[in-house]
C-alpha cells in the first residue's frame, strides 16, 4: 500500500477508536490524502471544504484546478453509516443529478457516481473493526481505490457540448444555486444577498417573495456568466466575469460587481464557479457561430433558453407561458409587417424608414425585434449599399426599436444575441451603445423612483427608461409573441383599469354595444395574451395610428366571453387580418379532410397571426376583417408561411356582426330570425355552468362509504401527514388553497357525512362528491343549492361547440359536474334548474314555496297561445 493510503488509514482509524469524534473532525485527513494522491498522480488541484450548516447547500469537498475548472465534489459522511440509505436519500440524490463526478464516502468506502450512476466502489477498510474491536482495520481494496481516484481526478467536461446539452447542465447547476444556496442564505434575513432582495423588490419588482428571487437572481448569475463567456477570449472563470459584461447593461454590471469582486458566501462561491467552469469547457464560440452559419437553420440561441427553462422549472414557463416562436412564424409576421407599412403607410423602406417605431412588449431571447433589424438592414442595403450601414443603426435603429422583458436569463440572452447579429451585418455596437431593450414587466406602469442604491442603481434607471417608452413614445409598430396563461400572474390597478374601462377613447373589454359584458365568469378576458392584445390595442389608438402584429391564443376568435374585446378591436383598428394557423388538440382540431392537424407550437391550445392596422385620420366604420385558415402538419405550416405572404395567403373578407361579433366566417344568412328567439338564459335565468372540483381524485368516488372513509382520512392529522394524503390523492397546493387550511376546515365541520351527495358526474355515471367549499374549487352553490333543496329537474346543455354535430342537451336530477355533457374544453355544461326553493337564510323561508325558474314574461305568453296555463 502506498505512503499515503497508509498514513491516512493509521489517522483515520486511531480517530475512530476514540469514539467521540465527529464526521468534521475526519475532513482534514481526507483533505490531505486527497492533495497528496493527485500530486502523486501529476495532477495540480485544490481541495475545499465546504461549511454546510444544514443539509442545504453543495456537498462538503470541492476539487478543482483553482481557476476554472471543477473536477467534481465528495460527500462525507461519519464512519459506518450506512451508504445504501444514503445513496438512496433525497440529498444525495439532489447531488447526482446536478454534478456530473461526485464521491460518496463514509471515509472507509469509497463510491464514484458518473451522470448520476454508480461507475466504481473500493472498501479500503471496514469502519466496524476500529470502532468495536478498537484496533487499526487491515486494508482490503487498495488498487480499486488508486484506480477510483485517478477516474475521478480525469474527469473533464466534454468540449462539444450541444446548444441543449450546454443548457441542461446549466439548468440543473442554477436550480441547485435557487434552492440550496440562494434560498438558504435569504432565509437568514441578513446580509448583502438580503438586502440585493430588498432593493429588488422595492425598486424593480413590488410584491417580489423571497422565492422569486431566489428564482430571478439565480438565472441573472447564469446567463450574465453566459453573456460573459461569450466575449471570452481565453480561460474563463468568476473572477473574470464583471470585466466581459458591458457597462452598459447596468443590471447585469451591478449583480457581478458583488459575484466577482465581492464577498459571496463559501458556497455560493462554490456553485458559481461550478456554473463558470462549465462555461469554460464548452466551445461558446463554436455555438454561436453555428447559427450565423446556417443561413435558414434553426438558431440556437433561440432554442437554448427554451431547452434551459423546460429544464430548470417547467413550471414557471407554463405558468409565465413561455414557448419559443418557430422562425417560419416571426418571418412571416416581420414580413407581413414591412408591407403594411409600406403599402398602409406610404413608407417605401418599410422597416428601414427611419419614422418607423417598433416595440415586442414580452421579447423572450428578442427573436422578433432581431428578425426586424435583419430585414431592415436587408431592404437599406438592398436599396443604398454597404457604405451607410452603421449610420443607419445609429440613426435608426438604436433610437427607434424598443422591448420588454420581465424574465432575467432572456434578457441577458437577448442583449448578447443582439451583439452578435449587429456583428455579422457588419455594424457592431459600440463602446457605451446598447439596444434598446428592457428589463420591465410590460404590463406595469409605475415609474420606480431614481434613487442611489449602492451597487444597484441601475434598476431605478432600468424602469425610468422604460416607463418613458410605455407612457411617453408613440410607437408604430408592435410585435411578438405575448404569454399565454390563462390564471395571468400579471395583475395590478393598472391591467384592470386597462381591459375594463374606456382608456384614452378605447373601449373596454368588459362593455359590448354600449352596455355591460354580463358574463358570471368572465375570467378568460384575464389571460395573459389579451392584456398584451390591449396593451398594444391601447398604445397605437392613442398615437393615432399603427400596426399590432401578434400570434396568440386563437381562443377569442369565437369565444363569446371576447365578444366586447373583439367590438373594440373593430372600433380602433381599420383593417384585422386573422390567419387561423389552428392545432387545437384540445378541441381535437382535424384538417377538414380529416387528417392530423398540428400546433406550430409544441403546446395544446391554438393559435392564431393577427395583423391590426390602424392607418390614421378621421374615424369611420368599423374594421375590415379577413380571415385565412392552415391546417394540417406542422412541417406543413412551416414550409407555408415560409412561401406566402399577406398577398398570398387566401385572406377572405367576413363582416363581424352583433352580438358576438365573431372573428371567425359564419353563416350569417339567418342570423337576425335566429336572433329573435329568446335563449336559454332568457327563459331559465337561474343557471350556471356545472361544479368544479379540481380535485377529483379526492372529493369523487363510485360508493358513500369510500367517500366517507377519505374525510376520515382527511381528518386523521395526527397519522397521516399533508404529505402522505397529498400523494395519495393528487392534491396539491395552490394560490388560494392549501391542504393543512382544508383539513382544519374540513374537521371542524359537526357531520360532516352530511355534505356527501348524489352526483349526475358524466351522462348516466352518477358517483358521490364530498360537497365541501373546502375542497370544492367551484361548488356554484348559488344555483346547485337548488337541486339539494329538494325534488328537482335541471336542463344540460352547452353554450359552444367545438365540433360541427350538436348533440348537447341532457336532464338531471341532482347536482353536475360541469363536464357532464362534454368533457372538451369549450363545451362546458350549464345547469338550468326548473325549480327555485327559498334561502335557507330568508327570514321566512318556512312560508314560501318553491318557484319555477322561468321568466317572469314567459308563462302569460305561454297561456296566451294555449288558451290554458301550463304547469311547469
């Protein structure tokens, strides 16, 4: 055995003996054997021992070069525990999937995990020996521990690291500096990463939880190291970092003054540098020259984020609704765009015209602004030659092209992709220039005040220019590819005025033909898409003219609940261009010959190309709409918007009429003695859509007693945690619901056997609902109470289709589900009871009698042409 292997298991067993000693105690020896073996094996490297107050943070040994390169981490544990459990836990199991060499040791075992896998594991000893026979343990498997050792000391990251593979090794190591670092130290309440929070969450964000930023300063660390590595031109490490980045993305600056200058903590230092040295080993360069290369290939860049996000937290990018927009996409859009303006505006440069105004509100990785500046500068030279390109950036399109982005990691994204496409048109940016684009929540108005934070100063500038360009610019062309997110994180005083009242002379979304919108459930107007929709609706109104060139959601085409939206579009707007590109999976979308129909977008919902112009002047007749329709595969899609344009494309004109206003061609020949007849609602006016309980698998079952035995469950606190009934039965907390709040409901209820009902679940399927507001996401009591009362008789029915049969009408006696009738999203039942019994609440509800629900107009009618009065 060699000097070193012995020397360490003479120490390590001599501390064993003594029986006190604690697993801290073992770090030195190990430390040293470690040195000396990679000295021994012609390696130079440093061994740091990580202090871990808990079982957060990064594991307890880092080796690496001392520059930038990380060879990998080890583990240790105190001597004889019991490394199967280990392996198996939920701490090590964090490690294995976020480093790709690590050691887990007990200091007498030893065992090397590669990319999450058991490779290699040599027993130099057995623990037992020193610590019950108290002798020193002969040594077994010394050459399996040499060899474990050299492996691990070889590791290196490949160098041909994929634009994916890249983004998901970085995904894995941010999320482990969010949760076991960032989050940890913040929690403390102290020090300089707390107050970078405070000044986050008063000067940028209002409302910003300590989670969120844990989240947004992770992947600002990230993708500033990123756009830092780029402009490497040699090793890079952390240190180097604050050098690289331009003074002129402040944000970005101010961050990695206290990363790289500063004084993080041990292990954020650790885990940075982690994430730096992965930077290191791939070839950057290579990656992102590969998309200028490629002519019409894919960009990496634009997929890398995407890659990264799915990755990092699949949650906030459906939650957010983030999804990257396919190229064929943006370049019809940014064509469709140049024409208009020059053909709608007389602008015969079209993008290039140095009147031209541009914003992209919810920018992601800029693709659309990028596709913008490319044809702008393809039509100038096209038109004036080479000689006046980086004139015309700086007169034009510097000072002219805006955007917005609230997410940290594109922003950083888009700034270093802008600087490399400014770069192969051959008009970089200069020392001190910066493009135009904005780390700012689109969708809030409030200037945050100039202030001088120390080493955050450039947030409060950030916002400043911003909330000049929302409020003050008058911008002629807004473009992309908003979010779609159907319960919007973005809500405030100012999104609310927006859509619901008249703003500037737009007419709100909650009004349709000079009344109110009168939808109980009016929360689609809500998403995401259709705030961005008015946003951009808003800005060219007020300016005057304009053009809103957006793909979204395709849902308030046809949706009555946007019936006022699509009446104020009409009344701002003087031509809407619609191109259905369809792939609603949800409404099963078939192409009319009944083929596949796919999304452009890896997403269920469909989408649709909007193209609004408002060309100026005096007000007229609403709109000109024309709509066009693809179906079909989405390499199909693709390969069609790449060889049409708005010319081309089969727009056809449709005349919109009240009340729904529909964006979409319907057969309008009978529209006016159709609407003659009364509806439903008018004849049944108590109604609402059938219950919601979002929480099926719990508050449904086939039998009462099943149900019965799940609120015992649900009660038993003391032997079933939240987290094993939560697993049990899918439950999940949400805003606005949380389990422990339920079940503390839920058990102060006297019987609560008494709130288990009959329910009418899918047509002819009645199961039993444990009908309670606590686990009842929509109990719609106002009209369900109705059926519970007593005898009763409810029509079934839907208020849209989403395919062409209508076969959507059913009866029921008890309580609904509200996918009774169909469970396909846009055919929700509505439940129209025949009766209405009185308030348990009504003073003197003893003296009343159950009524019919029916209009007060509808039975004088009725004896009118019978010649007798029905009984309902």
């Amino acid at each position: 055995m060699n000097k070193p292997l012995n020397a360490y298991l003479v120490s390590v067993a001599t501390l064993t003996q003594r029986g006190d000693a604690r697993e801290e105690s073992f770090y030195p020896l190990l430390k040293a054997l470690l040195e000396e073996t990679a000295q021994a094996q012609g390696r130079a490297v440093q061994v740091t021992v990580l202090p871990k107050p808990t079982e957060a943070g990064n594991p307890d040994f880092r080796v690496w070069d001392g520059s930038h390169q990380v060879i990998g981490y080890i583990e240790a544990k105190a001597p004889g525990t019991k490394l199967d459990l280990v392996e198996t836990s939920e701490q090590l199991q964090r490690y294995l999937h976020t480093f790709p060499n690590v050691v887990l040791t007990d200091f007498y075992e030893f065992r090397l995990y590669r990319q999450g896998n058991l490779v290699e594991r040599a027993l130099l000893a057995r623990p037992f020996i020193a610590q019950t026979l108290k002798v020193r343990p002969p040594a077994e498997q010394v050459e399996a521990l040499q060899r474990l050792f050299e492996t691990f000391f070889a590791f290196a990251l490949p160098p041909t690291l994929t634009p994916e593979m890249l983004s998901v090794q970085l995904a894995r190591r941010t999320r482990f500096l969010r949760d076991q670092v960032i989050g940890p130290e913040l929690a403390q309440g102290e020090g300089s990463l707390y107050g970078f929070y405070q000044a986050f969450q008063k000067y940028l964000i209002s409302g910003l939880t300590e989670e969120q930023f844990a989240d947004l300063y992770a992947q600002t660390i990230t993708y500033g190291l990123f756009a830092a590595r780029t402009r490497a031109r040699g090793p890079f490490n952390r240190q180097v970092a604050y050098s690289l980045i331009p003074s002129t993305i402040g944000i970005l600056r101010d961050v990695f003054q206290f990363i790289s200058l500063g004084k993080p903590s041990p292990q954020m230092e650790a885990i940075v540098d982690d994430i730096a040295a992965v930077l290191n080993a791939a070839d950057v360069q290579a990656i992102l020259e590969q998309y200028y290369k490629q002519g019409k290939g894919d960009d990496p860049i634009l997929h890398f984020y995407e890659t990264f996000l799915a990755e990092y937290d699949p949650d906030t990018r459906e939650r957010r609704g983030v999804y990257y927009t396919p190229q064929p996409v943006v370049r019809y859009i940014v064509r469709a765009v140049h024409h208009l303006l020059q053909t709608r505006f007389a602008l015969a440069d079209g993008l290039a015209d140095e009147g031209v105004t541009l914003l992209d509100p919810a920018a992601g990785t800029l693709t659309f602004p990028a596709e913008a500046i490319r044809l702008a500068f393809q039509e100038f030279t096209g038109k004036y030659g080479d000689g006046g390109k980086e004139t015309f950036l700086r007169q034009h399109i510097l000072p002219h092209f805006y955007a917005f982005e609230l997410l940290m990691a594109p922003y950083a994204i888009g700034h270093m992709k802008i600087g490399y496409l400014l770069e192969a048109l051959g008009a970089p940016l200069r020392e001190g220039e910066r493009f135009q684009f904005y780390l700012t929540n689109a969708l809030e108005m409030e200037d945050l005040q100039q202030v001088a934070i120390p080493g955050l100063s450039s947030l409060s500038e950030e916002s400043h220019h911003a909330a000049q360009v929302k409020r003050n610019e008058p911008i002629l062309v807004i473009l992309g590819n908003p979010p779609y997110s159907g319960l919007s994180a973005n809500q405030s005083e100012w999104t609310e005025r927006l859509l619901k009242q008249d703003v500037d002379g737009a007419q709100s979304y909650y009004t349709v033909d000079g009344g109110p919108l009168g939808e109980k459930n009016p929360k689609w107007l809500q998403d995401d898409y259709v705030k961005f929709l008015r946003f951009a609706q808003w800005k060219i109104h007020r300016a005057g003219r304009g053009i809103v060139a957006m793909i979204t959601n395709h849902g308030y085409l046809d949706n009555p609940t946007f019936r006022g939206m699509r009446q104020s579009l009409l009344e701002t707007f003087d031509e809407i261009y619609i191109l259905d590109l369809h792939g609603n999976s949800l409404k099963r979308e078939t192409a009319p010959g009944g083929g596949a129909d796919e999304n452009v977008f890896d997403i269920r919902q469909g989408v649709a190309i909007a193209l609004m112009v408002k060309r100026g002047g005096v007000a007229g007749a609403p709109a000109q709409v024309h709509h066009a329709d693809q179906y079909g595969p989405r390499e199909q899609k693709y390969a069609w918007l790449e060889t049409h344009d708005l010319t081309t494309a089969g727009y056809q004109p449709i005349a919109p009429q009240a009340p729904f206003y529909f964006f979409v061609p319907r057969h309008t020949q009978n529209l006016r003695g159709y609407q003659s007849w009364p509806s439903v609602p008018e004849i049944l006016p108590v109604n609402s859509v059938g219950i919601v309980t979002a929480r099926d698998g719990f508050a449904i079952a086939f039998e009462r007693r099943e149900l019965r035995n799940r609120v015992l469950q649900f009660c038993d606190v003391k032997n079933l945690p939240d987290d094993v009934l939560a697993q049990a039965y899918g439950l999940k907390d949400k805003a606005g619901w949380s389990l422990p709040a339920a079940r503390k409901h839920i058990c102060a209820e006297a019987n609560p056997d008494d709130r288990i009902h009959p329910i009418l679940y899918r047509p002819f399927d009645v199961r039993y609902v444990f009908y309670h507001e606590a686990v009842i996401e929509r109990p719609r009591l106002e009209v369900m109470r109705h059926m519970l009362a007593g005898d009763n008789l409810a029509l079934m029915t839907c208020r849209q289709l989403s395919q062409a049969h209508w076969a959507h009408a059913l009866v029921s006696d008890r309580i609904t589900d509200d996918c009774m009738v169909s469970n396909r999203t846009r055919e929700r039942g509505y439940l129209f009871p025949l009766y209405l019994y009185p308030s348990a609440a009504a003073p003197d509800m003893f003296h009343q009698q159950r009524k019919p629900n029916l209009a007060e107009w509808l039975l004088p009618r009725l004896s009118e042409a019978y010649g007798f009065t029905p009984a309902p």
